[in-house]
C-alpha cells in the first residue's frame, strides 16, 4: 500500500491524541503515545493498571449466573391492576378495574361527588371519560381540570352522547347523570367501554338497574332502601343493616353472587381543591 500523500491530522490537543512532530529524534519520542514508558510501568502505584484505551478494568467477580434448574423459583411480584378507589377495612389499597376487554355496566347509588373521583382517577390511568348529564355546568369545571389540558373528559347533554370508539389503547368510562329516572343507554355494548350510573337515590326503576347490572357501589342508604338492596343483591344481613350508618366517604362495592367488599375513598389535596370534600348528596 502506498504511503499516504496528506499530513495526518488531530483536532483534541493533548497526551495520546496529538501526532508526534515531524523530524523528531529517532527516540522515546517515537514510542507509542498510549503506551508507558518501562520505568513509568514500574514505578506505578500497586493495584490495577490501565488499559489503552479502556480505562481501569472492573472488580474480578464471577458473572451472576442462574442455572436452568433455578429459573423456576424466580417470581415477579404483580398486583391489581385498575383504579384505586380507597382502602379496605385492613387498610389496604382497595383497587377497581373499571375498564375490561368486556363490556360493563356499573351503578353507583350515591352523589356526584363520588363519582367524580372515580372519573377522575380513572382519567389518571389513561383512559377517556364522557359524561352524559343533565347538569352539564355541574362537570364542566372538573372536565376543564382533567388531563393537564388535554380533553380527557368530554361532557355532553342528555340525549346528545355519540358513539365513542373505544379501544384496547383508548378505553372509555361512560357516566351517566340523569337522576333517579335516567332514560335509557343510548350508546350499544362496546369492548373496553364501562357504563357507571349515577343514581342519588333508589327510583321506580332502580331495582331492574341492580339487577342487570354487574358491580354496584353504595353510599348511605335510607333503611327502606337498604332492605332493598340487600335482597337485590344477596347481601347478609348485618351487612345491609350498616349501609344507613356509612359515613360520606364510606362505599359498599357488591355484586349480585353476595360478593362485597367495604371501601373508604380518601381523596387527594388535588381532588379536595377541585371537588370539595366527601358528601352523600350534592
């Protein structure tokens, strides 16, 4: 190969980076800047030595290697996934998959209040809320304050709700506000959309409302409509006798199998800057 007709060049300054001098003595000068001089590698300090280019090299340890024997006993530790709407009487993160591969028709008997918390969070998870209601000033403020002002939720007047297109990436919380007489769903069963009713007290047509659907939440009840509820849904007894006792921020989430669980929703700074605090009616 020829011999190169252009001065090689350098542009970082400094030990190892630039080209020796042209004419220089035929000496130490022309030994490889990147390696010692052999008094310099002898008088060095004791311990690990450089290498060109690489830096010091690293802790002589075997690699952390698992037999094939061993894989089994490896475990990955996963929760519930959903909305935590609270803690359970143990204290513990009570969680709420309100959006699901399959259809789902929710009904809160209890205030506005709640279920704007539940809107809220679900927002929070990464899914769109749309709120059909007869008090549409009502959800306008917390509609304007979710989402970092991105719409994540849409509000709309009874009757006027379009189809919303949910998605495995775009799940869709629907809230249905019309008081104790709600006219029916419009919109038809969709993967991925929840249906959540809001209801402030049990009307003419509420009992065929527990009835079909698939999770219920309860605030305080009067006693007439805990006695109700408790043979709607299958509940023992003792547990129907405590709904008229609940405190604002205490729920009753159900199902018609007699399955239940006790929930204390403590709201955040946020949601109490926003919402006001825990109340049964609005």
């Amino acid at each position: 190969m020829g011999t190169p007709t252009y001065q090689p060049r350098v542009n970082v300054s400094g030990s190892g980076w630039r080209n020796p001098p042209t004419g220089a003595p035929a000496d130490g000068a022309r030994r490889p800047s990147h390696q010692p001089r052999p008094d310099e590698d002898q008088s060095g300090p004791t311990g690990p030595k450089p290498r060109p280019g690489y830096g010091l090299r690293g802790p002589r340890r075997n690699p952390h290697v698992l037999t094939a024997e061993s894989l089994a006993a490896l475990t990955l530790p996963v929760g519930d996934d959903g909305v935590i709407i609270g803690i359970d009487p143990q204290n513990q993160p009570a969680v709420l998959s309100l959006v699901r591969p399959a259809p789902m028709e929710i009904v809160l008997v209890g205030s506005m209040w709640m279920a704007q918390v539940l809107a809220l969070r679900t927002v929070a998870t990464g899914a769109r809320v749309a709120v059909e209601t007869a008090r549409p000033p009502a959800w306008g403020q917390m509609a304007q304050a979710a989402g970092g002002g991105q719409q994540c939720v849409s509000v709309f007047d009874v009757r006027q709700i379009a189809p919303q297109g949910p998605s495995v990436s775009s799940p869709v919380l629907v809230v249905r506000d019309m008081g104790a007489r709600p006219p029916r769903n419009q919109l038809a069963p969709s993967p991925w959309q929840t249906v959540l009713t809001v209801l402030p007290f049990l009307g003419p047509r509420s009992p065929q409302m527990l009835g079909r659907a698939d999770l219920v939440g309860l605030q305080r009840l009067s006693p007439e409509e805990a006695e109700v509820v408790t043979r709607i849904m299958r509940l023992p007894e003792n547990v129907g006798a405590v709904l008229p006792t609940l405190s604002d921020n205490a729920m009753l989430w159900c199902r018609r199998d007699g399955d239940h669980q006790f929930v204390m929703t403590q709201p955040t700074e946020a949601e109490t800057n926003l919402l006001g605090g825990p109340r049964r009616m609005d």
